[in-house]
C-alpha cells in the first residue's frame, strides 16, 4: 500500500483540489475539511493509502495551537523556561486509525508524521510540547512516544499528555546522525 498524506484546504471544492477528500473520516473517505478547520480551530491532517486503483482513508490527526500550565508540568522540567503561567504548545486534537488498519504501524506514521509538522510549525510559532486528551485504553501507546501525564489532568474520560518537542527533535538528529555513521 502507499501511503500519501493531505491536509484539507479552504477551497469552495476541496474534492478538486485535493481528489483524496471524498466523504467522512467514519466511512473512510473525507469529503469537505472538518467544521473546526473550516473555522481555523485546527488542521486535519489525512493519511490516504492507494492499492492500485482504490484509494482510502486509514488514519488522520489534527492539529491546533494551545498552552500548558506551568503547574502541570513536572519541575525538572522547567529549569531555564520563561516564567509564563502557561507555555505554548500544539495540540493534538485527534488522532485515529481506521480499525481495519489496526496493528499495522499507521498511528506509529501517523505520530511521527505529526512530530515533524510540530518541529517545522514550532519555528514560525513557538510551541514547546504537544498535548493530547487520551482515551484510557491508549496511555500506554502515548508512553512509547515519551508522552508523559500532565498531573492533576486524569478524568473518567480521558487523560491529558504531553511530549516536550526537544527531547523528539534531539531523538530524529540522534536517529540522523547514526544512520548517516553507518556504512555505505
């Protein structure tokens, strides 16, 4: 399968602009940008798998900007940060993975994909973590992407997260610089 990624647009047709976004996350298929990026609450981000002629949505995740509290965040990380009462960060609305592609690495591309736009985005906007509001059932997955719980945060529902985007930018140059030691 490849596996190309598209972001809505705010054109009158995104269906021409961009053929990928035909219906609605549920069923697959994508047909107009989600309501909250219509009115720029966020971006919705869609990874679209084609084998040969059918293609598909398996996954997407959205982003939009936000803050953390100081208060939230464990001391030791807040050694030489400004003192604002909150920081800036990105949010991570959504993030999902049509069930017939489950345990097939796609939320692993999705994240990782979603890192990269933080790490770009956080050089015209500074934002220092990434945030997201996590099912019970998915903290574990969020820990091996070094998400760490945000104290006082944890409801029935959901569980706030959070990833400091330097420790995920010095983790890619770590993984850049061993590839490029490796042989050739």
């Amino acid at each position: 399968m490849n596996l190309g990624y598209n972001r809505g647009t705010a054109h009158e047709n995104p269906a021409q602009a961009n053929p990928a976004w035909t219906g609605h996350p549920q069923d697959g298929r994508l047909g107009h940008p989600p309501k909250n990026q219509r009115r720029m609450f966020g971006v919705t981000y869609v990874a679209v798998g084609c084998q040969e002629e059918d293609c598909r949505v398996v996954g997407y995740f959205t982003l939009a900007n936000t803050s953390i509290p100081r208060q939230g965040l464990p001391e030791e990380l807040l050694k030489g940060l400004p003192k604002y009462q909150s920081l800036p960060a990105f949010l991570l609305g959504r993030l999902a993975v049509d069930s017939r592609y489950h345990g097939k690495g796609i939320g692993e591309l999705l994240i990782s994909r979603c890192f990269e736009y933080c790490l770009v985005l956080s050089k015209c906007s500074g934002a220092r973590y990434l945030i997201a509001d996590v099912k019970p059932a998915a903290v574990t997955w969020y820990e091996r992407y070094n998400f760490r719980i945000i104290s006082g945060s944890q409801n029935p529902d959901s569980t706030k997260m959070f990833v400091d985007l330097q420790v995920v930018k010095s983790a890619i140059d770590h993984k850049v610089a061993s590839a490029a030691a490796l042989p050739h």
